[in-house]
C-alpha cells in the first residue's frame, strides 16, 4: 500500500467507515463515480451512492501506476452476498494530491 500516493491511501483508510465529512472532502464539488457501470456525478450523488453501498474491509492486495491512472486491486470483506470478493479493481483516473475527480470501480 505505500506504492499508493498518500491522497489514495486516505481513501482506503476513509472508506471502511461510516460515512463522514473527511471522506467526502477527498473528491471534487464535480467528482465522478463509476461503481459497476453506473455513473454517480457530483457529491449529491456520491453521497446517495455511499448510501447504497456496505461499509466493508479492504485488503490491498496491488498498487499499479498506468497511463489511466493508479489501479489499487483489493479484496473486500463486508456483510454482503459473495464475501469475500478478490479483485476489485479502484482505478484513480484523474486526481491531485487533493481531491479525486475520477473514480472507476470494476471487477
């Protein structure tokens, strides 16, 4: 995980907890979220997204710098069908050491 620059090794510490002003503050008034092939633009719906989602555990499993940005590939153990889940990939497409801008998560 110290592959990952520090603004992305927030989101993972962030992410598995309930939701908070410091998690959102990580992302853009105009952030975009990609979770399975939907879209969630801007914090309102990141928001609603979070909402959606269990809370889970991560296990960094690969840090990985590609012209589309940094893949952090995880497992998740959470309370929902199929956990644990290998693989899941968080590719951070476009991001500063301040704020995420671009998101996508996909198997």
């Amino acid at each position: 995980m110290s592959a990952a620059p520090p603004l992305i090794r927030r989101y993972f510490a962030l992410a598995g907890e309930a939701d908070s002003d410091a998690y959102f503050a990580l992302f853009a008034p105009d952030a975009v979220v990609e979770d399975e092939g939907r879209t969630y633009a801007g914090i309102a719906e990141i928001r609603a997204w979070r909402q959606e989602v269990p809370l889970v555990s991560y296990e960094i499993t690969d840090v990985a710098q590609t012209p589309e940005g940094t893949v952090v590939t995880a497992t998740i153990t959470g309370d929902f069908p199929g956990s644990p889940f290998a693989g899941l990939r968080y590719r951070f497409e476009d991001y500063d050491d301040n704020q995420i801008r671009r998101l996508r998560i996909a198997p």
